[in-house]
C-alpha cells in the first residue's frame, strides 16, 4: 500500500477500537490503526513531519503521540499540556506546535520542549488554530467572533523568551485582527499562498468572509439562511464548499463575479451535495481536485465525484466523526525498522524561569537540506591492517614510486632539451661585426 498517492485519516468519538484511522480513500479498508489515545478533540489530529501522528484528548490535558509505525504512543515520554486544549496545529516541518486552552494560545518549540510565549489577546474559548504553509504564521479563532494573524517569528525573538514571569506573558500584537463576524468562529480555512493568498471565514452568524491577507481587507461576505459548520477550498481555490448543521454542502463559485460585497447564497447562484443528516464536521479535496470528502455527526464519512455531485463511496464509522483529512501517503507507515528523525521533548507547562536554570540546548536534528551539493565525507574508522592488505598497500605503494620516478625522469629530459634548444637557437649567435674603414676624400680647389 506505500504505492498509494494520498490517504485518508480519519478519528471518531467512539475510541472502542481505535483513536485514529488511516484509510485507502479508493476501496475504504483499513491501512493503519492508532490506539489507547482516548477520543481524539475536534480537528486536533496533525503529523509532525513524517515521523509522527499527534491527537490532543477530548476529557484530558494530554497529547497523544504515535510513531507512523506502531499502533501504541510513544513509551517513556508524557506530553501534559497546562490545562485541556480545545485547539492544536504543527508547524509542517515539526518545530513548532500551538494549541488554544481557554482564551489563552501556547507556542512551544517540540525539539526542545522550551514554551515561547502565551498569548492572551482573545476574550473567549480559541476554537481553531492553523498555521500557514510556509510555517511563519498561524492564525486563531476565537468564540469571541475574532479572527487573529500571528507572526511566529515575532513571537519567538521576543525578549520574554529569555526571563519573564507570567504576568507579563502574551502581549504581543498580531499582524491583523478580523473582528466582522458577531457570533463565535466555528471554522476557517487558508490558501496555499499563505499570507499572499486570502483568509475564509465562517460564523455562527450564518456567513462566511473572505479576507485577502496581503492588505487585511474584506474582500466578500456570504451570508446563509442556514447554520454553518465546516469550510473547504478545492486545489485550484476557484470553488469553496462550506457545510452546514443540516448536512448539506453548499459549492460556490468564486469566479463568478458578484455584483455587491454582500451575497446571499442559495441553490441558484450555488451547487448543493445532499445525503448527510446531521452536522458536518469535516470537508477536504483530494489533491486531484476530483474527490470531495465529508464527515458528519451521523457517523458517515462520504466521498463525492465533485463534477456529478454524486457520492462514491461511504465509510462508516462508529461514532461521530470528530476529525477527517485527505494526506500524502507517508511510506514509514509501512515500514518494520523505521527511526523517527524528529526529537521529541517534553513540553513546558510554565514560563517562570530561575537564572541558574537556563541551560543553552544544541538541538541536532537528522535531516538533509537538498540545497547545496552533498559531499559525502568519508568516515575515518580505525582498522587492524590484515596481511592481504598490507601487501596490497605495499604494491600501491610501489607502483606510486615507479610512477614517480618515471615522470622525474621525463622532467628532466625535457628541462635539459629546452636548455639546449635555448642555447643553439639562431638569435642568441653572435654575429660578426663588418669592418668599417674611414673613406678619406679630397677635394680640388
């Protein structure tokens, strides 16, 4: 099954048979199963890089960390986080991890398990963080109705890293700040351009806004006649698919040109997926643009032929879905002897820090950065020499000195030539002076 493309995983609130599941999105069987994690907190499931598969638990403040390829958590380590988290994301490569307890935002470094900073500009639960694609920035969503944009490197240069007490902690300023919607954010989505591409929003209060997060404007808002859920942007991001209480997804085109800054969506100027009966939780495209997956509290995860609106194939869970994704297929799932390259530590649950306690970590990570041309440096190990190569060394050896004085031996044969050959040469002869004699004339008076 490594052969595969892309996966599904999936994880629902019945934690009976397992947490987590990896699925074949083309025949629906089990690939992978993650267990003793409890039931996996709402869109909370994430990897870091392609060592680890992370959960946060739903009635705990505990992490859950699996190797690709084992079903139990990682032995000998516990990640206890400060209280329970109703939000988490990782950065793409794993250095960084977020998660939203309360109003308040964590940041920590995961090589070294060192918390930057607590963020506390939200007035309510965070309901959702995501970092962007390039890892530089995440942005959080709160039950306040605030949408927040982050700098992670203004975060983690800040001063307080260093000695803070937490009184002080978390007052950052956030690179924009959303505050159009007047109910809780429920979810929102990121274009793959990151902070060159836009921000889609969706609400409590029944719309969805769309944000270019280049200069921080409006760019659209949607507005339903209906609840909404969950929210989704296709490969080439020309059509969003937002879902709702009832279990129906609405698809709307964002090519077609709108004639004011407020629409209101209905089945006229959009397409609708209907087959759900309950809330949808979870959206995503495969990265063929082809497949569009939903999960509901109805315990059904269903795959669409987006162009037919027409469901492929139905994976049922026993319980309700609580986080499902389309993902690259990653080999170490498959593989017996595999060895994380990630370091992981445990995570820091206090800033208050005591002068004699700093200590300075050299994390060493091992990873291969295809920038620069390798060079393969040969290791020196020391071996006791054998007979055979002791004479072999020898007849090197030999043949070097042969060679060597071979070429001396052409040196010098071609030294004395050009000598020769400088000294005989036609311009260094002398010639013989001509004799000039005195011509003595007279003359007649």
């Amino acid at each position: 099954m490594s052969n595969l493309l892309e996966v599904l995983v999936t994880s629902d609130s019945n934690n009976t048979m397992w947490t987590c599941c990896v699925w074949d999105p083309h025949n629906g069987t089990s690939l992978m199963t993650y267990k003793g994690g409890g039931t996996a907190e709402l869109k909370t499931l994430s990897f870091i890089d392609n060592d680890y598969l992370v959960a946060v638990e739903k009635a705990k403040p505990i992490l859950h960390v699996w190797p690709l390829n084992s079903h139990q958590t990682v032995q000998g380590m516990r990640f206890v986080l400060p209280g329970k988290a109703n939000a988490f994301a990782i950065t793409k490569d794993g250095s960084f991890c977020a998660a939203g307890i309360d109003e308040k935002i964590y940041v920590w470094q995961i090589a070294s398990g060192s918390l930057l900073t607590i963020l506390n500009r939200h007035y309510q639960k965070v309901n959702l963080i995501k970092f962007t694609s390039c890892g530089r920035y995440f942005v959080s969503a709160a039950g306040d109705g605030m949408v927040m944009v982050w700098s992670l490197a203004a975060i983690a240069t800040h001063p307080e890293v260093e000695l803070v007490t937490q009184t002080h902690a978390g007052q950052h300023d956030p690179v924009y700040i959303f505050s159009d919607h007047s109910l809780p954010v429920i979810d929102f989505c990121l274009s793959k351009m990151g902070m060159l591409g836009r921000l889609y929003t969706i609400s409590s209060d029944r719309s969805c806004m769309i944000y270019d997060l280049t200069t921080g404007e409006m760019l659209l808002n949607l507005v339903f006649d209906i609840p909404l859920s969950s929210i989704e942007l296709d490969v080439l991001e020309l059509n969003v698919f937002i879902g709702t209480m009832k279990g129906d997804i609405y698809q709307f085109s964002l090519t077609n040109p709108v004639r004011y800054k407020e629409t209101l969506v209905t089945d006229k100027n959009s397409h609708i997926f209907s087959s759900h009966n309950d809330v949808v939780t979870c959206l995503s495209v495969s990265l063929d643009g082809e497949t569009l997956m939903s999960a509901s509290n109805d315990k059904q995860l269903i795959l669409w032929h987006i162009r037919s609106r027409q469901p492929i194939r139905t994976i049922m869970h026993k319980g309700p879905i609580t986080n499902a994704f389309f993902t690259l297929n990653r080999p170490a799932i498959y593989t017996q002897d595999f060895k994380p390259k990630v370091i992981l530590h445990s995570l820091e649950r206090t800033l208050e820090r005591d002068n004699d306690d700093i200590t300075e970590l050299e994390i060493l990570v091992d990873k291969k950065i295809n920038f620069w041309p390798e060079y393969q440096e040969k290791s020196l190990e020391i071996v006791e020499p054998t007979k055979k190569a002791e004479t072999d060394v020898n007849k090197e050896k030999k043949l070097l000195k042969e060679e060597l004085n071979h070429l001396k031996k052409i040196n010098a044969s071609l030294y004395a030539y050009s000598i020769n050959k400088a000294l005989t040469s036609p311009s260094n002869v002398e010639k013989p002076k001509p004799n000039k004699k005195k011509i003595r004339k007279t003359f007649k008076s």
